[in-house]
C-alpha cells in the first residue's frame, strides 16, 4: 500500500502513466489500476521507477482485461520490451495476484 504523499510526490510518473494509458486507449480501470501498482511497487532508485511504471501500466491493462502487447507498452512508455518482459511478473506478484498460464 502506499501514501497519499506518494501520489503527490509522483505525480509526473501518474502523468506519465496517463499519456501512456492515452496512447494505447485504455480505460480509466487500466490506468487506475496501473497507477496504483506502480504506487505500491514503487523503486527507491530513480533509474528504476520508468521501468516499474512500464511494467505498471502493462499489468493493469492485463488485470483490467484489455490486454496490450508488451511491445506497444513499450513503445508508449519509452523502454525496451525486455525491460516491460523482466518486470512485470514480479509487479503483479507483489500486488497478490498469479500470472496468466499463457
């Protein structure tokens, strides 16, 4: 869980989130939900925090149902698709939730 300062704090990362979430036309429970992971996930380390929003934003799409690739996620938040790949699997873990058996 995390603060109410944390959402204050970050709130370039929520924007970032937002346009990401704009870019590949997810609903308002995507971006929701990935806001709030990305929250309660949240890296002590700066370089680390664009790679957990990414991640973020591709596991709430995933729980909220519309799934997006991992290679689009990529292209709206700027990192590599094997950084989104690394990550998200361990973001989703930690907000109590299994992994889809692909």
């Amino acid at each position: 869980m995390y603060r109410a300062s944390d959402r204050v704090e970050h709130e370039e990362w929520i924007a970032e989130i937002e346009q990401a979430g704009e870019a590949l036309d997810l609903g308002s429970d995507a971006r929701s939900r990935a806001v709030d992971l990305f929250l309660s996930t949240l890296p002590e380390e700066n370089r680390s925090k664009r790679a957990t929003m990414a991640a973020s934003v591709y596991v709430g799409a995933l729980v909220a149902g519309e799934e997006r690739s991992q290679t689009a996620v990529a292209d709206a938040t700027d990192v590599s698709r094997l950084t989104i790949q690394q990550r998200w699997k361990g973001i989703l873990e930690a907000a109590g939730l299994e992994a889809p058996d692909w």
